[in-house]
C-alpha cells in the first residue's frame, strides 16, 4: 500500500501585538494535540480502511482469527479508541467486521498490529517510563516526561503501570554489604469484595556490594516487611545476616522486619534530615528555623569517609574518622538541649531517637 499524503495547517494570526513566546508556546500545543498524534492517527486510519475494504471485497487473504470455512466478512460498526505514546495521545476509530455466515466480529486493525483488547499505551512509551522512573521519584519523573518529553503522565497510572510490569523479583547471586529498603504508597485499583482498598504501598530493597556496585533485590507490592524479610532470606543460602548494615528511614516496620538481615542499621542521611522538617512543623516551627536546623543537621552528620576497607585504614586517617564521629555525636546532643529550649519536643525527641542510629562507621555511610 502506497500513499502520498499532504499536511495542511491554517493559521489565524492577531493584528495586535503578541510575543514570540506566545507563538512558540501555541505552535507547541497545536503540535503536541494534533500535530504527530493526529499524522499517526491518520496513517492508522488509511491501513484500517485498506484492510478492511480487501476483507469485505474478498481482494485479502486473512492469517489471523478465522471463523467458519467460508468467511463472509461484512462491515458492522466502529469504536473509538486511544492510545498513551511518547509522541502524544492517538485517537482512532476502528472498524469491527462481522462474518455474515457465522456471525464473529474482528477488529482487523487490533489483530494486524497484534495490540490486546484493553490495551491502552505502547510498548515504547512503557519502556521510557520504567527507564525515567528507576531514576528518580515517580512526582518528579511525571513531571519531567510531561516538560521536557511532552509526555502527559499522571503519577497515578506511571504507579499502576510498575506495578503491573513483570519485573518484580530479581535473583540475589552476588554478596552485599549494604542493604537499601524503602516504601511508597500509591494508589491502586479497589476491591471491595476482596476486601482491598485503593491504598497500596511497593516496597524496594536494594543491596551495594564492597566494590561499590548495586544489586537490586527486589520489590513487592502486597507482602509485610515480615515477609519480604522471608522471601530474601529463602533466596540466599545464610542462615545469619546477609549484610554488615541495613539502612532505613527508620519506619518501625520496616526496622524491625528486616533487622534479621544486618548486624547494624543505621537511619538514612537523607530521611534523617528530610524528616527533620515535618516534626519541626508540627511544633509550630517557622520555616526559617526549620531550613537552618536541617542545614545544620546535615553539616553534622556529613562525615566524609574514605573508600575501600576500614581496617586497611592508616592509624592517622583511623583516629580523624573516630574524632569526627564522636565530635558529630557531641553536637547533636548539643542540637538536641537548644531544641528542647525552644520549645520543639517533638523535633527534639526525633533526632535524639535517631543519634544512635545516623552515625554508624561504614564506607557506605
């Protein structure tokens, strides 16, 4: 099949004075909606009516769902249907065939392109989200597909879509020293008859092994951290802990189901001083005091160490990762008194929770 196609584009300009950037920004739009979306819509539309017209003339021979011997195909009706692609959202509508000897409909163009009933994205677009996604945090990966690539992606269903990818067990084959685990929530489909709300939570654990390379574990989507704990512990043949340090944000649940498998957990920097913000908040806190105590956190317990193995360490480098541990240590307390001054119990008694858990002697901390 062969066509020669043509692009027309009417534009209506103001007389009145308007900015390059307005111009730009519209001429995005214009494109994004139904610039490539509505070529490739277009282009679909041709096949369609070229397979569609060969079937009921009886001109093409059908590979694909075969009825009864003699086949009869006929024109019976048209859906519309759209498609998620990195190129914007395409909208077509299909025509369904009916055999008038048997009476099986077909979608032609569905079959020709092998896409499923209900499906609604491409391939492609999947692949590009997953590879955005393990980079960053689902909020910020929407937000970039949406600025940079022009991709319009709520966070919800970049979620259902990692849920729903076969990627959710790795195999642990290589020794970790280190191990990562985190929890987010996202909102999944409801079931009331199985009793299942729209509140899930995916779980990820991560290992970094000595030469500093990540291992990645696994991630669960309907398991407590009790039993992620399990199916870890029956992929590995030790039967003590499979890491030196687990490190968490400190969530109780996660602490304690995993804590079989690490001699040491120590609280991650990160959560230590994210988390800082909202227990100041909630002591009434102003933001500007809130912003320095988390910067002075951070300086506290910024503790540079050097890579490789600890014990290989000079005596010399030995005594200034001892002195700027027990230094650090002493300006928390110290952080913890003006606190509790200040009236802010809360943020107070957190980082006092977490001073025994943030400064932990490791090349990883």
């Amino acid at each position: 099949m062969q066509n020669t196609l043509y692009l027309e584009i009417y534009g209506s300009l103001s007389e009145k004075e308007f900015s390059l950037d307005e111009l730009v920004i519209k001429t995005k739009e214009l494109f994004e909606s139904e610039g490539m979306p509505g070529f490739v819509g277009m282009l679909l539309s041709l096949l369609d009516e070229h397979i569609s017209i060969g079937l009921v003339e009886g001109k093409l021979s059908w590979e694909w769902s075969r009825c009864c011997k003699k086949s009869r195909w006929e024109y019976y009706s048209r859906s519309r249907k759209q498609f998620r692609t990195t190129v914007g959202r395409i909208k077509i509508a299909w025509r369904r065939l009916r055999c008038g000897n048997c009476g099986k409909t077909i979608v032609p163009l569905r079959e020709f392109l092998r896409i499923n009933p209900y499906q609604s994205k491409t391939a492609e677009l999947e692949r590009t989200v997953m590879e955005v996604v393990s980079e960053q945090s689902y909020r910020r990966s929407c937000k970039h597909m949406r600025l940079i690539g022009e991709i319009p992606m709520p966070k919800s269903t970049a979620h259902r879509w990692v849920m729903e990818s076969g990627c959710a067990e790795m195999d642990l084959g290589k020794a970790v020293d280190v191990v990562i685990a985190d929890g987010t929530g996202f909102n999944r489909r409801m079931d009331w008859r199985k009793r299942i709300n729209n509140r899930g939570e995916l779980k990820v654990v991560i290992g970094i092994a000595r030469d500093r390379s990540v291992v990645p574990i696994g991630t669960w989507t309907a398991a407590s951290w009790q039993q992620v704990a399990a199916d870890i512990r029956s992929k590995t043949d030790h039967s003590g802990p499979i890491a030196k340090i687990l490190i968490s944000d400190g969530e109780y649940g996660l602490a304690t189901g995993l804590a079989d498998l690490a001699n040491q957990q120590q609280r991650c920097h990160w959560h230590e001083i994210h988390d800082l913000e909202g227990a100041m908040r909630w002591d009434m806190a102003p933001m500007e005091q809130r912003r320095e105590t988390q910067k002075r956190l951070a300086a506290t317990i910024g503790i540079e160490l050097p890579s490789g193995d600890y014990r290989a360490l000079k005596d010399q480098d030995r005594q200034r990762i001892v002195k700027s541990t027990k230094e650090a240590k002493e300006k928390l307390d110290l952080l913890i008194k003006e606190l509790l001054l200040k009236g802010y119990f809360r943020a107070a008694k957190y980082v006092k929770r977490a001073r025994n858990k943030c400064l932990v002697t490791s090349p990883f901390g």
